[in-house]
C-alpha cells in the first residue's frame, strides 16, 4: 500500500507542476529521471493510474512518435538516466517509439567516453572524472535493458564500472566512499597521490547502494561478480550505520557531524533509508539494520512541512559540483526540488511494509 506521505507530495508536485514542464523544462534530464521513478515506485504500489499517465506525459512531451528525443545531451549520463521511464512506458503500451529511444541510449552509452581504465567519464566535458553519481545515472538502465533484451555483457559493464568505482573511491578507515575520482590527478579538487575528491557528500553517497541494489534486480545471482556487488552495498551501508545521527538523519558531509557549520540534509538521508530497506529485504543486510532505517525515516517526516494542503520536502542540498568542505557545507537547501523528492518518494516506496 502506497505510504500517506508520498501520497501527499505526489499530489503536491502535480498541483504546482504540469508533467511536460517539469523542472528544467524542456530536458530530458535526471532531475525528471529521479522524481518521476520514484511516482513510479509509488504507483507500482498504489496502482493509482494518474501517476503512470503523468509520467507517460512527460516522456511522451520529450520525443517524437519515433523515439527521438528532442534535448539531450549524450556525452553525460546526467541525460541517460531518465531513460530507465521507458522501460515501463513499452511494457504496458507496447508503443514501438519507446524501444527506439532506449535502443540509442543504450547505443550511445556502448559509445560512451572512458577513462583508461575503462570508467566513464561522468561527462564528456570533464575528461577522466569519474563521480558516484553517474552508477545511478548509468547502472540501472543498462542492467535492466540487458535483462530484457538479452544484453548479457551489460551486467558485466555495470558491475565492473560499480567496482572500478569502490577501488578509486573507498576509505579504508571509515568505509565511505570520496565524491569523486580524477583518473589524471590534475582537476583542482583531487589528491595529487589518490585522485579522489576531499570530502564524503551525503547525497553522492547515496545513489550508489541505491543504484547497485537497482542493477542487482537484474543481475542474474549466477553473475561471477554478484557477489562482490552484495559485498559492495553491504560494506558501504554498514558504513553509513556508524555515522548516523542521534536525531536519526545524516549529515550533507558525513563524517563529520561534529562541525558546528555542518547539517542534517534529508536527500542523503532517504536514501541511505531505502537502501537499508532494500538490503535487508534482499538479504545482504541483517534485520538489525531496520532499527537504523526506522530512525532515519521518521526523522525525515518529522522534518517535514505543510502549506495548506501541500506537502513539503525541505532541509535538501541543491545540485552539487565537487569541492572542500565549506564548498559543501555553504551550498544553498531547497523545497520540494526534484532531488528531494524523488529521493523521498523512493524511501517511502521502500519502507513500504517494512515495520
């Protein structure tokens, strides 16, 4: 059963927003990608047919009746991510227009930039980056479309892009893994030695065990790598139990809640909630980890707002480049932007049932 409180932001966001103007208008971006999967997580759950056709509105405002989509950029995964909407959309309609759009995507990321060592550059404009948002952003849909369309060596990109990602970017003393990694060392904001970025993010964190726990939907358990992938999102959720906060949240840089000037930002936090959820209802995560997830999520609603009847999703950092602490620690919070919501709305999809 649908959770009343994405109920309430679904209906929110539809009242302020036209589904083909959402937020940038226009784009077929991952802004639209993150809040409308989680409207579809929700409906998946609610069965409630407006959520399906509001995304069908936005999808269908974004191409042409033959799958051409008319704004988006291929040389970043920011632009791919949304594609994982056209999975559903051909399924129920059977329309021809939504195969032909995810067969480009899926041809553009076989075409896609990589750095030497064979990771993708979070966008073609920042050569040999990669940032941990971008296995949200790639992963899932290519994990899916080898799952459908018979793509076997798909799962073993996404699972070694996942990897290729823990080893360039994991702490060994905290577990938690750097924003970002610069293959060549020379961008401002990564160590000469390492590559990887100065500090923890909350929300970049938290699309990766989202992401991998996503893929691992499709992965078959029969995958050599499988396993690692378990280890992966095991070692990083178990991590992230350490550093909660007693209030419940997490902080927008992780590791260091003691810092007067850091704070509880509620993105980073729905996702590390879902995804102890989905860990542990896969069994990678033990049952003791729903004590950590339940205290997270009722932080989060305890956090929240109303303005009438709207619903609002605050306390969430805007979109982020990577940088120092105080470049983190200073960036501006939003209402009800599509990062936060989204995130939210895939919480409460996940805890659905859960306790």
């Amino acid at each position: 059963m649908i959770n009343k409180y994405a109920k309430q932001s679904i209906e929110t966001m539809m009242r302020h927003h036209k589904a083909e103007e959402l937020p940038p208008k226009g784009r077929f971006h991952y802004h639209q990608g993150v809040f409308l999967s989680g409207v579809y997580k929700n409906y998946l759950l609610s069965g409630n047919e407006e959520y399906f056709n509001y995304i069908k509105t936005y999808v269908d405002a974004m191409m042409d009746e033959d799958g051409n989509i008319f704004d988006y950029n291929k040389g970043q995964m920011d632009d791919i991510q949304p594609g994982i909407l056209l999975f559903p959309l051909y399924e129920k309609t059977g329309d021809a227009k939504y195969k032909k759009a995810l067969d480009r995507l899926i041809n553009d990321m076989d075409n896609y930039p990589k750095t030497e060592e064979g990771g993708f550059f979070h966008k073609e404009w920042h050569p040999n980056e990669m940032w941990l948002d971008g296995l949200y952003m790639g992963g899932p849909i290519l994990a899916e479309y080898g799952a459908r369309f018979d793509r076997a060596d798909l799962f073993d990109e996404v699972a070694f892009q996942a990897l290729l990602m823990e080893k360039n970017t994991k702490d060994e003393k905290t577990g938690l893994l750097y924003h970002a990694y610069d293959y060549k060392r020379s961008i401002f904001w990564a160590d000469k030695v390492t590559g990887h970025a100065p500090e923890f993010w909350g929300r970049s964190i938290g699309w990766v065990p989202v992401a991998v726990l996503d893929d691992l939907d499709f992965i078959p358990e029969t995958h050599p790598k499988y396993n690692e992938l378990c280890r992966m999102v095991k070692d990083l959720l178990t991590a992230l139990a350490k550093f909660q906060s007693a209030e419940g949240r997490w902080y927008q840089v992780v590791d260091k809640g003691d810092r007067a000037d850091n704070w509880l930002e509620n993105s980073c936090s729905c996702l590390y909630v879902a995804a102890m959820c989905k860990a542990v209802r896969k069994g990678i995560l033990g049952k003791e980890y729903l004590e950590n997830a339940k205290r997270g999520y009722e932080a989060v609603i305890n956090s929240l707002k109303y303005d009438g009847e709207d619903l609002l999703v605050g306390e969430v950092c805007v979109g982020t480049g990577v940088g120092n602490y105080e470049y983190y620690v200073n960036r501006p919070v939003s209402t009800n932007d599509l990062h936060g919501v989204g995130a939210f709305l895939i919480m409460c999809a996940e805890v659905a049932d859960m306790w």
